[in-house]
C-alpha cells in the first residue's frame, strides 16, 4: 500500500476518490491514529455513502478509541447501506460485528 503522503498526492488530482480517501483512512488506523482514520472514513463515505466497508472499518477505529456506542450506531448505519448496495458479504461482516459489540 502506497504511504499516506503517496495517497494525499494522487488525491490532489481527484479529492473525492472514495478509494483513495478509504486508504488514507486505512493507513492512520494501521498506525494506530484513530481520530485521524475516523475523519478519513467520514471523508470517504461523503464521496460514496455505499463504500460498506468504510463503515466497518470505522466502527473499528471508533472501538479502539473508547466509543463503542458510537461504533455501534456506525455499525447501524454500515448495515442499512450494505443492504441498499446488495452487497451480502459486507451485511454478514457488519452484522458479526455489530452483534460481538452489542450488550
């Protein structure tokens, strides 16, 4: 995976390219900056409010950093645009998911 420097350039050209918007995020939660990743998934879903697993993901970085009701209602929303996209495998990882961090 290019550096996130490397994926900040190639959006210059494209800044709504939920792709690299959803890697810039990738590479701060690798790092460990989970607000920073959080802004980034915002910034993706923005651009493409059906990029499933950017809500996945964030719910992740939301959990890490100490806001479980936040991951949840992340995770909530992931799965209602998992079903409005068809994208089952994404609905089924959302659903684990939601439900290991469910009470």
């Amino acid at each position: 995976m290019p550096s996130i420097p490397d994926l900040e350039r190639l959006l210059a050209s494209d800044p709504n390219d939920a792709f690299l918007l959803y890697g810039v995020a990738q590479e701060h939660a690798k790092a460990g900056n989970h607000a920073a990743a959080i802004e980034w998934y915002d910034r993706c879903l923005a651009a493409d409010p059906a990029y499933c697993y950017a809500y996945y993901h964030k719910a992740r970085s939301q959990d890490s950093a100490g806001r479980p009701d936040q991951a949840i209602a992340t995770l909530k929303a992931g799965a209602a645009a998992a079903r409005r996209a068809g994208d089952a495998h994404a609905a089924s990882e959302i659903a684990a998911y939601l439900d290991q961090l469910s009470p």
